[in-house]
C-alpha cells in the first residue's frame, strides 16, 4: 500500500473514478491490495478511527472501479502505446508507467519520455506546440544553459492510427506534479510547493522575455524532480500564444482561473500565467477553491496572501514579489529533503 494513503482523510480524497491514486498496481495484484486495505480498514479491526466504515466504504468502490477500468482496458496504470507504422513499416511500441487523460487526449510517462497523445481533430493546435518548441530562444548561452533545462526536448513528430503524438525526453528523476500531490494524498507541505512556485515564476519571467504566454500551466504540464528541486513545463504548449495576439483556444481551467481581461480581449497576456501559478499553489496545497488558505495555520500568511493576490501585469514584477512573501514565509533559502522518488510513484 502507498505509505502516504494510510488516513481517512487521505483515502477518502481519492476520486471515486480514479482508482489508480489508491491502487498503485497492475491488475494481477489488484485483489490482493484491495483484501490488505479492506482488513485495515474494517471497523471490527480498527477500533481507533470513527470513519473507519465510510474509509471501507469507499475502497470497496474504488476497488469495483479499478476493476471495471482494467476489464475495458481503461486503466491509467502501467501499458503500452502502440504507435503507427513508420516507413519502413516497422511499429514501436512505448512501454509507460502511468496514463492521465487531460483535455485534448491522453499523456503517458514512461521510463525516458512523457508522450501527449492528441486526437487528429486538434492536428492544428499540436502543430502550433511543435513550432512553438522548435524556436524557442535565448538571448545567450548561458540563458539556454538555465531554461532549457525547463523546457521540452521533443522527439520527432509521431503518431498512432487516430492521434498525433508529442514524445519528449524526461528525466528519470521528474514526475508528473499532479501525480506527487497525488501521491501525498492530495497536499503538498507548503515548503515544497514554494519551490515549485519559484521555479515557475523564474519561467514565467524567461516566458516574458521572449513574448510569449504558456496558458496551461497545470499539474500535468508541470514535471518537477522530487531529488533536486527542479521543475519543467513540459506538456500545454498547443496554447502557447505570442503575448497581444488573438487566441486559439484555452483549457477550462485557465478559463476558470484568467483574469477577466483575458475573457474580454480574447488576447495573450503574460499576466495569465502569473494567475495560473497561483491556482497550482492552491492545488499543491489541496485548497483549489483558495476558500480556507487565509485561515490554515500551516500556511504561512505572506504565502497565503501572495496567492489569494491578482497576478501583476509584468512577470518580473510578479517574480520579485513572490521572492519577498517567500522570505517572509521560510526565511533565508535552505534546501528541505523530500522523501521520496520517481520510482515510488511509477512503480
């Protein structure tokens, strides 16, 4: 069982159409977990917590989920993608660990890539990600030596029967950060999300700079590597837009999350993802609604009030008030170990 879901409060945050968060196995172990879970929980065994019925009740549905998911060949656990014939008709076939569907299709982390999968029907906006990619800029060497590390690396352009296919390169050490917070059961200690929030605001100032917005900064765009503290965006490109040009599209969530502005002018402002760092904050810190920041005591207060204020217009501005809300809320920078690794959560 994954050492991080042994609370109610953990267990029962799990979505009960997202059995892969509990079940972190492949359907030949499937039963023997769920029967561990189920005499864990049972509450003629554990007598030390009152939910310890509703906890059972929702593994037992998790569980008829996951095995569901596995019989219609739906679960977003280990698998294969198959892609299409190449010329000289031969197919590869990409082993993963772990699959997520998001908005425009299916993302896939395997062992040395994270593959986005579009259907064909948004060939224009994979096409716009892979121009996007292709001329990103510096403006010397030691500026590509900082940022490229937290930019995708793509492979060339593949694709299966119905959808386009981006591969890029990935780290063993970066996960998914949608599968860390996962991982730890739907919240991240605000240490560790403020080392992401720094690492995405330095991106967001270099994202300036070469004038353009991202727009889809989420949790499965965003990769970050638990051992050194780095972070990439590496999925959401197909958004990407030059800053005051008139959009393609956008994601929902970045609907939900713009200023109204952005709704109005229907043009890219850099401004967006300053807001979208701040709804990622929110997320890592399991509050995505913002509704209880200003009042958990486990938050600092300057880091609270720095999400729960609008985004600046100017990036950089935006960076140099997060470096003061950060000391504010930790001190000087110190590196805090966070136990685990990419193996503990594809596995």
């Amino acid at each position: 069982m994954n050492r991080h879901f042994t609370t109610a409060e953990a267990i029962l945050a799990v979505p009960l159409d997202e059995p892969e968060r509990l079940f972190a196995y492949d359907g030949s172990s499937l039963k023997q977990e769920w029967r561990r879970l189920a005499a864990l929980w049972h509450p003629d065994r554990n007598h030390l917590e009152p939910r310890a019925q509703e906890v059972l009740q929702h593994i037992n549905v998790l569980y008829q989920t996951a095995r569901q998911k596995i019989a219609l060949g739906q679960w977003e656990g280990h698998g294969v993608l198959a892609l299409a014939e190449d010329a000289n008709g031969s197919q590869q076939d990409l082993p993963y660990l772990r699959r997520r569907r998001f908005e425009l299709g299916e993302c896939y982390v395997g062992e040395a890539f994270v593959a986005y999968a579009l259907e064909k029907a948004n060939r224009d906006l994979f096409d716009a990600a892979i121009r996007t990619i292709d001329e990103f800029r510096y403006a010397d060497d030691a500026m590509k030596r900082e940022i490229s590390r937290a930019l995708p690396q793509a492979e060339p352009m593949t694709e299966t029967p119905n959808r386009l296919v981006l591969v890029l390169h990935r780290n063993a050490d970066m996960v998914m950060l949608g599968d860390l917070v996962s991982h730890f059961g739907g919240r991240l200690d605000p240490r560790h999300a403020a080392w992401v929030v720094s690492g995405l605001s330095s991106l967001a100032c270099y994202l300036e700079w070469a004038g353009l917005m991202h727009g889809a900064i989420a949790p499965d765009t965003v990769f970050v590597s638990p051992k050194h503290h780095a972070v990439a965006l590496m999925g959401g490109w197909w958004y990407a837009t030059q800053a005051g040009e008139k959009l393609r599209a956008l994601p929902q969530r970045t609907l939900n999350a713009a200023p109204p502005i952005l709704a109005d002018a229907k043009r890219a402002a850099c401004a967006v993802d300053g807001e979208l760092i701040r709804q990622l904050a929110r997320d890592m810190l399991g509050d995505p609604g913002g509704t209880r920041l200003l009042r958990e005591k486990s938050i600092p207060a300057a880091f609270s009030q720095w999400i729960a204020h609008p985004a600046a217009s100017s990036a950089y501005a935006d960076y140099r008030s997060w470096e003061k809300a950060r000391e504010a809320s930790f001190g000087k920078r110190k590196f805090v170990d966070l136990p685990v690794e990419a193996g503990d959560i594809y596995r």
